[in-house]
C-alpha cells in the first residue's frame, strides 16, 4: 500500500491532515476504523490526512468525539476554526484573543453594524445573504455567527473594557432583514449606549470628506497599555502590533469621534429610525 508523505509546514490544512493521521496511528486505527468512528469513508478520512479535502465543522467535531478532544484546547474543532478564520481574514485569531483581554476597544464601521453590537439574529442575516450568494458556505456562516456571540461573550466578565464605537450613518441607515430584526437591533444598540463603560457615537453623511477612515478600524489598549490595531478591507485583515504606527490611527480616531455626533445626538437618530419617524 502507497503511503503518501505528509508536510505539516504545507499550510495549516496539511497541519490538521498530519494530527489527524498521528492521531490515528497512535491509536493503532487504520482509516477504516476511524471512519467507523466519524461516520465518514475511508477515503474522506484519506483525502482529509493528505489535505485533499479540507475539513469542515462536522467532521472536526465528529474526530474530537472519537478521539475524546471535545471541549479540549487540542480539539480538532478549534484548529478548524482558526484555519477558517485565518484563511478568510489574516490575523483575527490573534485579534479575537486580544479583544477578549483588552483594557479598551475602540471601534469604527462602515455599512454594517459592528460584530460586537449585533443581534443574533442580525448576524445571521448577513450570514444567510452571504451564503445565498455564494460568497460562503452554510457551516461558514454557521462560524460567523458563533464568531459574533463568542466575541460578546468573551466582554462580559468582572472588569469588563471600555468600549468606544463609532458608526458610520451608513451602519443603522442599511436595512438588514425584517422590520422586526432592525427593530430589535436598534434596541440592542440603545442598551449598548446605556452601559456604564461604553460610548456610541454616529458619524453623519454630513462628516463628508472629514471622515478620517474609509474602512473598519478597531484600536485596542492592552492590560499592559500597548496598543494594538486591526483594518479589514473585503478579502483581509491587517493586524498591527506595533504601538509606534498604532499611534496615529488612535489619534484619527480622536479627530472622528470629535467630529461625530454626541452620543445624546446619536442615540436620538437610532431612536428616531426605530420609531420609523423621519
């Protein structure tokens, strides 16, 4: 029988391929037995060892089952997540795992609301849209929606960060869904703005060429007070962890928020879309 070599330096997905095999020939498993333990072929099993297949959710969850990983920090189910992630937006693992520990998190949108305020059911509209075009598949929007709700869940914790926000007029002017999903998405936005450690700020249309940034920005301020920034433009992400050149996208994004609307001002316009009063 040909056994193909396997190179775990290839790219993460060889890396995934190349555990899983050691993992299996560890056990004394051949692909047979693994596949009657995933409920996969065994020519799945082959072609996701040698990184012919890549690996999807329920395959990854299936393995940690059959190797006792779930819930584990080796599970087959985190590597997957940061091969989807990685591959779609260079650097947000590193940035998520910043974001969860940050001391402050500023942040500003374009188009859409940020991740950190969307409603479930926000966040899965976009993601159904998306797949309807085929710009994904259903288990990667299954992903950016867990995405959306572990970010979240990751800010609530005994200190939580302050967290400044500021959205372009676009961000609550686009319908997303139902009348209802706006609805309860403006009212999550005005909660977001009645908690003791957050600011919500809207630069208007009329900011005009007075917009410091064209693109999403989020700037964090580390346990340590390093900073640290993260763009996104619609293909990649840019993460930068040199405090040196965060300096001055922290500074524009003071020039923004003293050129955008007070959140008194801002939290009035939300209101007045949720009323759906001109």
């Amino acid at each position: 029988m040909n056994r193909r070599e396997l190179n775990p330096e290839a790219s993460p997905q060889a890396a995934y391929g190349a555990r899983l095999r050691s993992l299996r020939e560890s056990r004394g498993w051949t692909q047979d037995d693994l596949a009657d333990r995933t409920e996969y072929s065994s020519v799945h099993i082959s072609a996701v060892e040698t990184a012919r297949k890549p690996p999807t959710l329920r395959f990854s969850r299936s393995a940690d089952v059959a190797f006792g990983l779930t819930g584990t920090a080796d599970a087959f189910e985190s590597e997957y997540r940061e091969i989807k992630h990685g591959g779609l937006l260079e650097g947000f693992p590193e940035y998520k795992a910043a974001e969860a520990k940050a001391a402050e998190i500023r942040l500003y949108e374009v188009g859409v609301i940020p991740g950190l305020l969307q409603t479930p059911e926000y966040a899965s509209t976009l993601a159904a849209s998306a797949v309807k075009r085929g710009a994904i598949t259903s288990e990667q929007a299954d992903e950016r929606v867990s995405t959306v709700v572990e970010r979240q869940a990751a800010l609530d914790r005994a200190h939580p960060p302050l967290i400044s926000a500021v959205l372009d007029e676009s961000c609550i002017r686009r319908p997303v869904g139902s009348r209802e999903i706006m609805d309860a998405q403006f009212e999550g936005l005005l909660k977001f703005a009645e908690l003791p450690n957050t600011m919500l700020q809207i630069a208007p249309f009329a900011m005009g060429e007075r917009r410091p940034f064209n693109l999403p920005l989020y700037v964090l301020t580390l346990p340590d007070r390093s900073l640290m920034t993260y763009t996104e433009s619609a293909q990649r992400g840019h993460l930068d962890r040199e405090s040196t050149s965060a300096v001055p996208m922290l500074t524009a994004y003071h020039q923004l928020q003293a050129e955008s609307l007070s959140q008194a001002a801002s939290v009035a316009m939300i209101d007045t879309l949720r009323k759906g009063t001109p």
